[in-house]
C-alpha cells in the first residue's frame, strides 16, 4: 500500500494514523514535494493529500479513505458500535476538517509560507472567538466519552482530532480547559499515548526539513472551507490582494 502524504497535513496524518492503528503497512510517498508534484495531480484531481494506493484502488479525500479501510480492512474496527454514535464520531470529523482546519492554517500562514507581510489585523482574534465556538460543539459530541471520543480505544475522530488539537497552543490559541473539560482531557489522553506521539515526532522532524528547495513555500493552496472562513470574517480584500499578487494555487489544473 502506498499513502501519498505530506506530515504538515492534518488529513494525511489522519489516514496515516488509522492506517497504523489497524496494523497496515504502507510507504509513504510525499505529494506535496516539487519532485512529486505531476505524480500528485495524475493520481488526484485536485491535487490534494492523501491518496491512497491499494494495488488497483486508488482513494482520495481523507474521509473517503477512512471509509475504504474500514471496508476493506474491517478489523480492528475505528468505528463505534452503533450507528447513532457513528453519526456522531463522523460530526466531530467534519466539524474539525470543515471549520477548525480553515482556522489554523490561515492563521498560521506567516509562520511556516515565506510571506514579507503580516497578518491582517484582528484575524486571531477571530480564530480564537470561532475555535471556541467549535470547541463547545466538540464538548456536545463528547458527552459519553470514554478515554477516547467514543471508547477506550483510539478510532476515526480522534484520528480527525488529534493533528489539529496538538497545533493549538503551539499555534498561539488556547484550549481553556475550564470550559471545554472533555475536550481538554481528550487532549491530554492523546499526548500520552504513543500512536498520537509518534506522529506529532514525525510531523516536527518534517518541519526542520522543509524548505524552498524541497516544497512550495510562498505560494498557498486555497480550498474551499480556507476561503470561506477569510471572507466570512471579513478578509475579501486581503484574500483578493493574494489572488492579484498571483500567491493562490487552485485545487483544479
Ligand atoms: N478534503 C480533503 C482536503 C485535503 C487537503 O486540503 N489537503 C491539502 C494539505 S492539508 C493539500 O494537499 N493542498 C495542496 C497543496 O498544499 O499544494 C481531505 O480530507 O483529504
């Protein structure tokens, strides 16, 4: 099995965690290099990791991929029992890949893109005021929670969580413990344990090596979910001034 991945992408480490949970082995392949770039977009059409290669079956769209292995690779099992609670463990994934992804990375953009500006004025502040909103539905979908989302073993949304929750503080935003107490203690279960460990290992030792030379770095990929938060929020004319200085690459060839 092969995974085109990247270690910076909360939906590869994603795939890449459910795949290590099962105990399949895959190699992984990064899409997001120069050198991979024509690979990348032969196999996905918008040139997005993951994509997973499975012999003959090519899969994209993280969620997707997720469905396939539990398909195709039913045990052990990433999804809970019943299907109420399955509804429930596939809302806190789009939750976190539909509204908290478009927050951090645009967010963070000025600490990892080469960029000569700075962030437009109040725009953590709203990241902070809509992360909070996020989190107290993530509260909600908590509410029977065992040491993980939905039991005492790791599955899909905690898969989902994970990559985003770990950047939260690193990035500058709270988790105020006070108020999101699940969330919080979802949070400090995962830090100790070694599945979640090991991939925030990976996803630093990535970081110290990505540079120019390897990896577009000035130029950002805007999906949709990413610009619908910037003009929601009122950022329309930072965002048109982005595509006028020709910095926005399009899912689409
Ligand atoms: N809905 C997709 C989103 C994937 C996505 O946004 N991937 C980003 C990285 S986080 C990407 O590959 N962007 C293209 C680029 O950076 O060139 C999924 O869940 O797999």
């Amino acid at each position: 099995m092969e995974l085109i991945t990247n270690w910076f992408s909360p939906f590869a480490r994603k795939v890449a965690l459910a795949l290590e949970h099962k105990g399949i082995a895959y190699e992984a392949i990064d899409g997001l290099t120069h050198a991979n770039h024509a690979l990348l977009w032969r196999l996905n059409s918008r040139g997005e990791v993951p994509t997973l290669i499975d012999g003959k079956v090519v899969v994209s769209n993280s969620a997707h991929i997720l469905a396939y292995l539990e398909d195709a690779y039913p045990e052990p099992s990433i999804l809970p029992r019943d299907a109420a609670t399955r509804a429930q463990a596939r809302a806190l994934e789009r939750l976190f890949d539909t509204r908290v992804d478009p927050i951090l990375v645009n967010c963070s953009l000025w600490s990892w893109a080469k960029r000569s500006d700075s962030a437009p004025p109040g725009l953590k502040e709203a990241g902070q005021r809509d992360l909070d909103a996020a989190f107290a539905e993530t509260e909600a979908l908590l509410a029977n929670m065992g040491a993980f989302s939905f039991g005492d073993t790791p599955g899909l949304a905690d898969f989902a969580l994970w990559p985003h929750l770990a950047a939260i503080e690193p990035l500058g935003f709270q988790l105020d413990a006070s108020r999101f107490e699940r969330t919080a203690m979802l949070l400090t279960q995962m830090k100790a344990t070694e599945l979640f460990r090991d991939d925030a290992r990976r996803t630093r030792n990535f970081l110290k090596t990505m540079s120019a030379d390897t990896h577009e770095t000035t130029k950002i990929a805007w999906r949709g979910d990413r610009i619908e938060w910037m003009l929601a929020r009122g950022y329309h004319e930072w965002f048109l001034d982005e595509i006028l200085s020709g910095r926005v690459i399009w899912p689409m060839s």
